[in-house]
C-alpha cells in the first residue's frame, strides 16, 4: 500500500497575507490563491493570488510580482502589467504552448 504525504509547497504554515515578492518563494506570503499554470518546461509557475497573478521560477526560487495589483478596478487599457487593476476576481490563468503569451481571465474579460 502506498501512502500519499500532501506537504507545505509555498507560504508559511498559519499565515495569509500576499507579500515576499523578490524572496524566496517558500516563504512568501499567500492568500486566497486560485488557479496555477505551468510553462511548458515547469520553470515558471504562474498563481492567481487575490486579483494579481504571482510567478514563482522555479529555478531562482523566487516569487515575483506577474500581473495587477491586487487591488480590484476597471481594466482601462494596455498598460505595465504589475500596474494593471483587474476587475474582481480573478479566476484563469493559462501559458501558451510556446510560452510566449500569459492568459489571464476574470468574470468578464480575458487579457
């Protein structure tokens, strides 16, 4: 019989928050993560987390800062992604097959 063992991946056991961008990515803080894409050599992975998306390399082992604010408002055009207020919430995130282009969707848009 196999045991399956779920363990602590990112984020800090008793502790939400979203903060740690540019540390290490175990560390980090989270909080109300949604969905998770891949790039297609799972170097770089991409989280919904409240109204932003958040990148973690897996290389580096560190978070970043991808998308929004984390603030909701109106998407009013193209602009510097980490400046972007989506509006609540976010819900999708996708990496294309050439890894050139992150998809993002929220109730009524896709970016």
């Amino acid at each position: 019989m196999t045991t399956n063992i779920i363990s602590l991946y990112a984020g800090t056991y008793g502790s939400t928050g979203s903060s740690g961008d540019g540390g290490p990515y175990q560390s980090a803080l989270y909080d109300n993560l949604g969905r998770i894409a891949l790039d297609q050599v799972n170097n770089l992975m991409y989280i919904v987390d409240t109204n932003r998306i958040r990148m973690i390399n897996r290389t580096s082992g560190i978070v970043s800062a991808f998308a929004g604010t984390g603030s909701c408002g109106t998407f009013t055009g193209p602009g510097v992604a980490t400046s972007v207020r989506f509006q609540c919430s976010l819900l999708y995130v996708a990496v294309d097959n050439n890894n050139n282009r992150v998809f993002i969707a929220d109730h009524c848009k896709l970016y």
